[in-house]
C-alpha cells in the first residue's frame, strides 16, 4: 500500500513539473493586443454595451462616441444600432436595450458630436 502511495505522488508530482516545464519554457502563452475593431460581432455588442452603460452613468457623449470610435467607422449611431439588432436576437436584458437605446437616442439627437470627435479628437 506504501509503495502504491508513493508512486501515485511521484506521479502527480513529476506530471507537474513536466507541465510547468512545458508551459513556460518550451511553449509559452504569447500575450498579443488587439483592437476592438477586430472582434467578432458578440464581443463587439458587449464593447458597445459597456459603452453605453458608462455612457448612461456619465452621460459624457464625447467620451462615449470617443470609445466608439475605437470600433472604427465614422456612424456611430448604425453601430450602436447593429449592436441593439443583436442584443435582441440573442436575448440581452431589457435593462441592456434601455442602455443601448439611451445611447443611440443621444447619438441621433447630436449628429455633429461624431463629427467633432472624428475630425478633432477627444
């Protein structure tokens, strides 16, 4: 039974170190930066949904058309609106839509900011 125990243990032990071997000195993890404008269209709405979210907080439009930009393109608004398209289909909750919906309200009810942010910057 001892020796059982001790084969057992010096398995999980040399199964370990083989790992961590394995792991940080044969093939690491390559950590590599991406741009929001690469993502894929769920991670892109949840992008657009934390956009809205502070922008409902902040209410800052600069700041949220500045984030925005991020994704690239220059109609914020249709943005904003493919992210609602697919919040819906997939079931995002209502408290998600409100905040989607209180910032396209914005982007629509001010065209000129997402003029001023593309030409100067925030």
């Amino acid at each position: 039974m001892n020796r059982r125990l001790v084969f057992f243990l010096l398995s999980i032990v040399i199964g370990i170190s083989l790992g961590l071997v394995y792991g940080w000195m044969i093939s690491p993890v390559e950590v590599v930066d991406t741009a929001p404008n690469t993502f894929r269209v769920d991670y892109k709405t949840d992008y657009v949904l934390m956009v809205a979210e502070i922008f409902t907080d902040e209410q800052d439009l600069d700041a949220a058309v500045y984030r925005l930009a991020s994704l690239g393109g220059e109609d914020y608004a249709n943005t904003v609106r493919e992210a609602m398209v697919f919040a819906v289909s997939y079931g995002f909750t209502p408290n998600d839509l409100a905040h989607l919906q209180n910032l396209l309200n914005a982007l629509e009810a001010n065209p000129s900011v997402s003029e001023l942010n593309v030409q100067g910057g925030v």
